[in-house]
C-alpha cells in the first residue's frame, strides 16, 4: 500500500538522516521525499512517500519515537485499517503529552492517540 | 569556567558519583577537568569494557551510567556496548570528545562521524554545536536516557567547546517529573477486569518494563490478588516473590517445560513490559495461540508490533496494575500449573564425578546471600544461570539479554561492584565471553575490586557447538577452544588469586573458598565439552516443540 506521512521536525540538521534510517530499517521503501523549512518557526517540514506491505503503523510508531519529530501525519488510502476496529487503543493522557515526551514524561502517545479509531 | 568544567558540575548535579572511561586527544579538557573533580573515574582498559561497566552500574542500582571516550577509535569501541543498552533499555550517557569544529569535516585525525554512528545504537544523538548549548544538552541527555523506555543517549562535544568560556552559574536541576498520570484509561481497564475475572487460563508473561518501572510491589501483589501463573524473559528474572507457588520460571527457547506449556495452553497472556522477542516467541504465529493478550507498557511502538492486543494500555506500571486487579476464577488452572511445574522440575542427578554446571551453579546460588548481583556472559553457561539460579530482584541478575553481546560479564560486574560495594558481585563467564573483555581484570586490579569470576570452560564455544551440533550435521566449524590459556595464570599476572576445579566434590569447598576471600577471585570450573543446554525450542518451532536431553 502507498502512504504519503508528513512531518514536523526540529531543525536539527540530522534529523532527515534519522527519518530515513528508521524508514530503512523497519523494511519500508521511500517512493519520494521532499524537505523544505518551515516558514513560521525554525524546523523543517519533510513528505515521505512510502511503499510497504507491512501495516504502516509499524513505521509511524518507530518514528514518533525520534526526540526530534514534532508532529507527524498520516494520509493513507485507509485510514481504518491502521488499526483493527475491535482493537479499542486509548491512551492514558491527550495527545497534548506530545511535547512533553521531550521533557522527560513517560507519556510519548502521539499517534496512537491521533489515528486511534473510536 | 570552561566547557569542560561544565560537563563535570553538570553530572554531579544528576549525582553522578562513578564514572567510566578511557582518555585521549579529543577529550583531553575533560580529562583535565576530571584530574580536580569529587567525581570518580575508574580507567577502563578498553571503551567496551568502560561502557559495559556503566550498564552494569545502571542495571544493578537503576541510575543514570555515564561513560568517556574520545573521539574516532575510543567513540567506535564504544558501539557494541551502546547497541547492547538499546535493546535492553538502560539508561546510560556516553559523552565523546570530537576534533575541534575548525577541522571537523576534513577527515582530521581521529575524525570520524560520531553522530552518523550513533544514529542505531542509541536513543537519541546529540552533537553539541555551540557552547551555549552544552549545559542544556547535557540535562536533556539525562533527562531522555531516563525517560518513558530508558535507553542509551550520546553527546558528542568537539574539543573547541570543552575549551571555550562559559558562566559558572549553574542552571538548577529540572525536578524529575513525576511518572504518574492523572487520567487512567478507565475503560481499557474496565476491558482488562473483565477479560481477567473470565479468563479459565490467565497467565502473565513479565518482561523487563515491570521493574524499570519500579513496579516490583504492584506486580507481586497483582500476582497474588488475581492470582494466577506467571513466567518472566531473561531480563525480568527476579520480578516475582521467591515464595509465590505459581511461577513457572523463564520461557523461550530455553525455558523452562512447564513455562512454555502453560504460556501455549493460556486463555489469556497478559504481557507486562514485555516484547515478544523471537527466543521467547518460537514461531510467533504458534506463539500462545488461543490466547486473548492484554498488553501494558510505555513504549507505544511496542503495542501491537508483533502480536495484536485485545487491550492495550500506555502507561505507568505502578498505576496500571492495581487499577487492573481482580480476582480469578481459575483453581483447576492453577492446579494444572502446579502439576507441569512439578512434573517437569530440574534433574540434578548427573552420574559420574565430572562438575555439572546447572548443579554447581545451584549449590553457588544457594550458597550467596539474598542481595548478590550475578553478571552473566553469553551462551551456554549464561542459560544455565537463567535457569538453575534463583534471584528476588531483576537488579541482582545482569545479562545481555537483546544484544546477546559476549564480553559483557566481566566489566558488567565491575560497574555492578562499585554501584554496590556491600553486595557480594559474580561474574559468571565462558571461556569463550571471558577473553572479549579480559583486559578489565586491570581495572579490577587497580581498583582491588573485590569481584569473584567464576569461568565455566568447557573449551569450546559451547552454544555454537551446541547448534551445529543440532542442525549443522556436527561439522564443528571454529568453535573448538582447547589451546585456551591457563585462567588462573592469567588471573595471577594481575594479582588475583584463583584456583580450577573438575570434580564434583571439589565444588563446594571451592565455592566457598571464593566467597569468603577478602579480595577478587577467579574459580575455573572445567566441565566436558560435551554438555548442553536443555530444554531447546529448535529455530522455526513452536515453544511447545522442544527437545530434551533424554529425548537425545
Ligand atoms: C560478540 C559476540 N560474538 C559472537 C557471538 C555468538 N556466540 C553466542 S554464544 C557463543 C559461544 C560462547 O562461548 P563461551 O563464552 O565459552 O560460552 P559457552 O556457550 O561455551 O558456555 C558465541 C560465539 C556473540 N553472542 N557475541
Ligand atoms: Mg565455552
């Protein structure tokens, strides 16, 4: 299936270099990248497109993981499937702990929260 | 001040006491701001040995290791240890020294990108840019190695900033925020209650997350309160009170029967802080098949990576699991459990007056006192310890459980010793894992380090052997180490004193001879070559598959 995931970074000159290992090493293919900074604040806003016959949660996952990945997005063909209906995933706390992965709260919830099907 | 200074106030504000490391060029401010500093450094006789002391001062007294070394060579040494504190989720800081900015870029001497290397074997990277950054970075690579999954994080510092001028004014210690959350995900729980208060053949299967989350006493009382059977990976040996008739020792592919039995009969798994890794799993898809999963833990990307829940919940582990208490309904089970437990207990009845290692590492476990720290190596031996010592914390028992890295006992009981001087620490090696960090019996030697090694040698590469053995036709392609040198001799050229042992009968007199002898001792226990590991789940079968000794 194809995936087109943007995301949000701090502008941290390795940060596309960490994207693009986690891609590799969690078996996706990168079909197309484009980087540009963001206008606004200081970070860069990166569109992977993404090639894989593996749920693509199990890329999104790993990335969020990354200190320096502020907010990541997912505009798959479906949505829905990311997560099995009967699999009712919650998290403890609102998706606002985000941020506060990086100050050391265990809370690092992000997309779980933001694609959980309800 | 300069940066350097800087680098040792800050690790004294997080209470940084010991730390572990080895000099040269690139580092050399902070090894000049070391020479003054209350902080003490042990010299490691090679970065992987200095890393895997300070995951053994981690893993032993769950704080914060910190290790040392310079740029190019000393930073590549260090990747083995940093991977190993990846996969088994040990907070640790590793500061490098990097050439000056100036010449970063033109493959100067000892250049080498850091950073670049860093990017799999860690948590998460820094190389710090600019002076002002550095007392920032420093907390912040505190702050993460600690936080959610604790993991290995390094700061790469160019020695232009360790040089350069900065304010003494310290910025004060962020407080630790607290782990708890407000908010429990109250329906998951509610779903979590009632899938255990239905369940016929519950079973928790424990993994390393419970005790990293300080959660050793819910989980104890969980087990108790909703009783039912449980089993823990290598990492969590130790999580479950020595008293409690229904746990059924560590599963995969050398565990124990009775564990992978009653895991592949469960109605129920419920996984805490776990990760269906392949030793645990066998073949996943045959893995606890009729089994609902309830899964807790703090890293998202775990839930639902290999196995799907039926319920999952993110979060602290001291919260979660008196929220999820309940009583069971599951005597016959219980029972059951008993029975496989009883019916496929350890034999120690070994003919003839050769040591067997899985009956000598009992009489050792049964001859420490409770708080001793046993640090493993790799292979045969290291499941013979899982499987015939017994522990009553995960602290006391460090083996490299992700990485499966050889060389990683030695040094590991040198952090383990200095985190815990009054406990008494055992480095349980093969003759093969021995010689990959034999060069730290000089930190033992300089230090006085009372550490007693034990080496079960068995002149070969044992769990190699064992497998091509098994699945390789006996073709026994380099694994044979009979020219080994003489281990005691070795032991002596640094001023510790040991003694080998074949028989039966000389162990426990042996045994108790290390244990009582003021300073560091090496016990060389030669066993034949001949021996393995059993139970074995074959690679590709279902943990229900496994081969036994008799069946050989
Ligand atoms: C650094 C490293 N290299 C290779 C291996 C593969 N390996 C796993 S166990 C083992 C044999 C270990 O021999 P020894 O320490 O004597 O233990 P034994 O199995 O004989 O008890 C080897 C080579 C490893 N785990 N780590
Ligand atoms: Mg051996």
């Amino acid at each position: 299936m194809n995936h087109v995931l943007t995301i949000q970074t701090k502008n941290q000159t390795v940060v596309l270099e960490r994207v693009l290992q986690v891609t590799r090493y969690r078996g996706f293919q990168l079909t197309g990248l484009e980087m540009k900074p963001q206008s606004s604040k200081a970070g860069l806003l990166l569109t992977l497109s993404i090639a894989s016959d593996k749920p693509i949660h199990l890329l999104t996952s790993q990335l969020n993981k990354l200190v320096d990945v502020e907010q990541l997005e997912l505009h798959s063909e479906q949505l829905a499937s990311l997560y099995p209906s009967d699999l009712k995933m919650r998290v403890s706390e609102p998706l606002g702990a985000f941020n506060a992965r990086h100050t050391g709260d265990a809370m690092s919830t992000t997309l779980l929260a933001s694609v959980t099907p309800q | 001040m300069k940066g350097a200074d800087l680098v040792m106030k800050v690790l004294q504000q997080h209470g940084v006491d010991s730390i572990f490391g080895y000099p040269g060029g690139a580092i050399m401010p902070i090894y000049d701001a070391i020479y003054q500093s209350p902080i003490k450094h042990y010299l490691c006789r090679h970065e992987q040995g200095g890393a895997f002391s300070a995951i053994g001062y981690a893993r032993s007294s769950g704080k914060v290791g910190v290790c040392l070394a310079t740029s190019g060579p000393g930073a590549t040494n260090l990747i083995t240890s940093l991977a190993d504190a990846l996969l088994d989720s040990v907070p640790l800081v590793a500061i490098t020294g990097q050439v000056a900015q100036g010449v970063m870029g033109t493959d100067a001497f000892q250049e080498i990108d850091v950073l670049g290397l860093s990017l799999p074997v860690t948590k998460h990277s820094f190389l710090v840019e600019h002076i002002d950054a550095l007392e920032d970075t420093l907390h912040q690579a505190f702050a993460l190695a600690q936080s959610g999954r604790p993991g290995p994080v390094l700061v790469d510092i160019p020695k232009n900033i360790q040089l350069a001028d900065v304010g003494s004014a310290l910025k004060p210690v962020a407080a630790p925020t607290a782990s708890t959350v407000a908010n429990l995900p109250t329906e998951q729980l509610q779903q979590a209650r009632t899938l255990i208060a239905a369940a016929k053949k519950p079973m928790a299967y424990i993994g390393g997350g419970v005790h990293m989350a300080g959660a050793i006493a819910e989980l104890q009382q969980f087990l108790t309160k909703s009783a039912m059977p449980s089993v823990t990976t290598l990492k969590a040996m130790g999580s479950v009170a020595k008293d409690n008739p229904y746990y059924l020792g560590m599963l995969g592919m050398h565990g124990t029967q009775a564990a992978n039995l009653a895991v592949q009969q469960c109605d129920l798994l419920i996984c805490l802080g776990a990760r269906f890794d392949d030793r645990v799993t066998g073949k996943l898809d045959s893995f606890a098949p009729d089994a609902k999963v309830i899964q807790l833990d703090i890293d998202p990307a775990e839930i639902n990576k290999l196995r799907q829940p039926d319920c999952a919940m993110l979060g602290p582990m001291q919260q979660l699991l008196p929220a999820m208490t309940v009583a069971t309904q599951c005597q016959p089970w219980l029972e059951h459990c008993l029975a496989l437990k009883q019916q496929h207990g350890w034999r120690y009845d070994h003919p003839g007056e050769r040591i067997y290692a899985p009956l000598m590492l009992k009489q050792l476990s049964d001859r420490l006192p409770d708080n001793s720290v046993v640090c493993c190596d790799v292979g045969q031996h290291q499941m013979w310890v899982a499987q015939h010592m017994r522990f009553n914390h995960p602290r006391n028992h460090l083996s490299s459980g992700g990485l499966g890295t050889m060389g990683f006992g030695l040094p590991a009981a040198i952090g383990a010793k200095l985190a815990r001087p009054e406990d008494t620490v055992l480095a349980v090696s093969g003759d093969g894992s021995f010689m990959m960090n034999v060069q730290e019996l000089g930190t033992i030697k300089r230090f006085r380090l009372p550490v007693k090694i034990v080496i079960i040698d068995n002149q070969r590469l044992g769990m190699v052997k064992q497998w091509q053995q098994l699945f390789f036709n006996e073709r026994y392609s380099e694994t044979d180490l009979s020219d080994n040198p003489d281990f005691v001799a070795l032991a002596a050229a640094f001023a510790i004193p040991g003694h080998t042992i074949s028989r039966k009968d000389e162990v426990g007199d042996a045994i108790e001879a290390m244990l009582t002898w003021p300073g560091p001792y090496l016990l060389h226990v030669r066993i034949d070559e001949q021996d393995n590991v059993w139970p074995l789940v074959p690679p590709g079968a279902a943990n229900e598959d496994m081969l036994t000794e008799r069946a050989q």
